[in-house]
C-alpha cells in the first residue's frame, strides 16, 4: 500500500466550477500536508500547508485535513482555465529528515 | 520569495559522460537540501536529502556513486549523474528547505536525456 494514494484523474470540469481534489494517507506519522501544483514540464508550486485537522483557507483555495479518517482535500472554487496543472499532495514526516512522501497527481482540466 | 533555481533546465549527453546539476536558493538560506527524480505521468521519487556541510543521506535503491550530491553552502548543491546512461534519462527537480519549519520549495526542474 503506498503512503499516500491520490487519483491521478483526469479530472476536466467547466470554468467557475468548485474542484474537489482528495487524497487518503496510511502513515500515521505525518506530521503536515502539502498541496503543490506543477504545471507540465515545471517544478512544483506550493499551494497550502497544513499541521492539523481542520480547515485552512487561502483566496480561492481550500486545505482540509481529517486525521481521524487519514483524508485530505483541496478545494478550488471559482476554477480557472490557469487552474489546469497536476496537483500534487504530500504528507510531511517532520523531525530531523523533513521528509515529504508524494501522492502521484491528480491532472486537472479546466474547460472555457 | 522562496525562489529556488535549476541550472541546466535541460541538458543532452552521450552514454558514458557526467553531467552536473545546479541547485541554488536565490533568497533564503536552505540548511537542507532535497533531490528527486519524476518520470512523466508519475510522482516525486525523494532520491537523497542533503544537509549543509554533511554527507546526503539517500533513499534506499539510490546508487550514492552514481548521484553524487554535495552542498557546499546554505545555497547551493549540486547533484552529478556519473557514467550516465539511457536509463538516467529524467526530469530531476531539487527542493530546499529554510529549515525544520517543514515548507520545501521546488525549482523548475532538470531534463536529462542520455544518448
């Protein structure tokens, strides 16, 4: 079982519409989350970051994470055809390693 | 900010040579330094984690004769893939780290091709 498990899409939705992304995770001893865009052929952007459960809101997008079910979620309201990339999740393992375990991507398309 | 850099972003070489990759973060000092490697349409495999001055410590599966990773600085590392071959050929992204405040920050990215 991997680490972090992310559906790797495609996900094609019209512009203006809310996008959900989701990731489920099985180690426990994440310490953080990560939201990265990558565009393609681009290193990833970092978009959120997060240490606990709950909510965490940034303009148009939204960081969610519950620890008691392992989930995490990315939401995009108002989704732009610049919205279009890969979307990335992380679990961060902290301590001395500062290890981030990736999840493989969701590929997302925003239509005009 | 957080403004990391890659140099080359692509580079071409013949089966046999060395080919070296420059990391740098250009605004802040980055006491840890991440290499990994993506093949299209997959995720970020963590090669090796380097510290300022200290030897890297790399990922199980990870040859360290055959990528060389030194930091030289608080802004600088370099990763050499040594007696490149076809199989080399990949998109390596460095990542750098300000500290164990857990943010890394990516640059743009490397594409090696080995012919």
């Amino acid at each position: 079982q991997k680490e972090v498990e992310q559906d790797p899409g495609p996900l094609s939705v019209p512009e203006g519409a809310i996008v959900s992304l989701n990731c489920t995770y099985s180690n426990s001893a994440f310490q953080y989350f990560m939201w990265y865009r990558q565009y393609s052929r681009k290193g990833p952007e970092l978009l959120m970051y997060t240490y606990s459960s709950g909510n965490k809101e940034d303009g148009r997008f939204t960081a969610q994470v519950d620890k008691s079910s392992k989930y995490i979620s990315l939401f995009i309201r108002d989704s732009q055809p610049s919205d279009s990339a890969t979307y990335l999740c992380a679990g961060g393992l902290g301590g001395a390693t500062n290890k981030l375990i990736f999840g493989t991507g969701t590929l997302l398309a925003v239509q005009p | 900010g957080a403004v990391v850099s890659q140099h080359p972003s692509r580079v071409i070489c013949k089966s046999g040579t060395s080919v070296k990759i420059e990391c740098r973060s250009l605004d802040f000092q980055a006491t840890t330094m991440f290499w990994y490697r993506q093949f299209p349409k997959q995720s970020l495999m963590l090669m090796a984690t380097s510290n300022e001055g200290s030897k890297a410590t790399y990922e199980q599966g990870v040859e360290k004769d055959k990528f060389l990773i030194n930091h030289a600085s608080l802004t600088l590392s370099t990763l050499t893939v040594t007696s490149a071959h076809p199989e080399d050929s990949s998109f390596y992204i460095c990542s750098a780290s300000p500290g164990l405040g857990y943010e890394q920050y990516f640059g743009p990215g490397t594409r090696l091709t080995v012919t």
